[in-house]
C-alpha cells in the first residue's frame, strides 16, 4: 500500500505542475517553491532549486504582474499568447523533474506527457478568455482570473498532500476539457468571423456577389452591366483575365 500510495504521489506531482503552469506557471512555482523552503514538501532533486528564496522571489513578481494583466480584457489575451511559449514548455520540464531520479526514458515520457497536458490548460484558458472578453462588463474576466489562482493554488497544494484525490480532480478535469474544447473552438471562429466582418473580408465577398449577379444576371442596360465589370476591377475584386472575358461577352450582345 505505500509503494501505491507513493506512485500515486509522483503522479499526481508530475501531471498537478503541468496541469497548473498551463494556467498560471507562476503560481505554480511560488507555490511548490515555499512548501519546499517551509519543509511541507520534500521536492524532488530536480526541483530542489524551486526552493531558492531567488527562483521564489522571482515567482511571486512575476505572479503578482500576472495577477493584474490577468484582470484586463484583451491585456489577458495578449499575456496568454506570449505566454504560449513559456507555459508549454515550462510545464514539460517540470513535469520531468516532478518524476524523481528515474532512468532517461521516464523522465522523457513524464516531459511529453506534461508538455501535452500543459498545452491543453494553456488553451482552454486562453479560449475561454477569449469568449469572457466578448462581455462587455468586466466582473466576468475578474472572477474567472480569480477563480483560476485559487484552483492552481488548491491544485497544487492537494496534489502534494492528497495525491489521491488531485488524481480524482485531474480526471474530471480532463474529462471536462474533452468536451468543453469542441465548443470553445466553435465559439472562437463565431469570434474570428465576427472581427473578420467588421475589417471588411466578409464585406468585400458580398460585394463581389452582388456586383457578379448585376453584371452577369441582373436586367438593365448593357451601359450600366459594363460600369459595374468597370468597378469590379477598378476596385481588384476580379482579375484583368476575368474582367476582359466578361467585357468581351458583353459586347458581343450588342
């Protein structure tokens, strides 16, 4: 019962950091950092250096930074996205020293799988941000960036004293992300259609429609169908191919 009790304690350490620093990293660290100096925690050797007072100075700056960007709609956003970079691959290498002293292909396999977890977290917070910030009330993003310093803080916490049930959460959490993904995305290209409208893509399609429809269906004068070839590519909506091909088949009505 201890030797499971101590391989559900590895794991739940191993996929807690990359689950957490997919969310906030900083947290993460601050958090294993002081239960390491405190002595509530023994770390394993490649994570002792969590432990230094600098690396737990650094966190708690850092975390503190990202406490306030994380409260700003659209500062939120351009935070997650650099931190695209720092998160993923943070969440690999401490999941690989979450492991212990292990052979080479353990710690690769605990890297790959903590890399993989910490991508997902890192994208259902930055996609549910995303729809958050559609709001436009701030109260939202607020309770939503609070909430998730609580859940890494607690998640962390339980992952080194209640390994068992972490694991449980973790579970769920996953379970939840598989289903919850599919619908950010869906929301996301709601969004990204939205903004494209509003520089004008969708705008130029219509126009081409409707400029292809007088031109090639629509009654009137041949005079007035030839203006509208005219603007058609005076404004590069077709190219100089199609433009003479058209004004050819319209004067052949004549």
């Amino acid at each position: 019962m201890e030797q499971l009790n101590h391989i559900a304690g590895v794991i739940a350490l191993t996929m807690g950091v990359a689950w957490a620093s997919g969310i906030n990293l900083y947290a993460a660290i601050a958090v294993l950092g002081i239960l390491g100096s405190t002595g509530n925690m023994t770390l394993p050797p490649d994570l002792q250096i969590l432990a230094n007072p600098l690396v737990i100075g650094a966190a708690i700056v850092m975390y503190v930074v990202e406490f306030f960007a994380d409260k700003v709609p659209g500062v939120d956003t351009g935070w997650d996205t650099l931190h695209t970079f720092i998160r993923i691959p943070a969440g690999a290498l401490l999941a690989a020293g979450a492991v212990g002293e292990v052979n080479a292909a353990v710690s690769l396999a605990a890297a790959i799988l903590g890399g993989s977890v910490a991508a997902g977290t890192h994208a259902a917070k930055a996609g549910t941000r995303m729809l958050i910030n559609t709001s436009p009330e701030p109260v939202t993003n607020w309770i939503a960036s609070v909430a998730e310093d609580i859940a890494v803080i607690g998640g962390v916490w339980a992952a080194v004293k209640h390994p068992w049930i972490f694991i449980l959460f973790f579970i769920l959490f996953l379970l939840l992300m598989i289903w919850l993904m599919p619908k950010i995305w869906k929301g996301l290209k709601l969004i990204f259609r939205k903004i494209g409208g509003l520089v004008g893509f969708h705008r130029e399609k219509e126009e081409v429609t409707e400029a292809r429809a007088e031109i090639g269906e629509g009654e009137g004068d041949l005079q007035k169908r030839l203006s509208a070839l005219k603007k058609m590519y005076d404004e590069r909506l077709i190219s100089e191919e199609e433009y003479e091909t058209k004004r050819k088949e319209l004067l052949g009505l004549l």
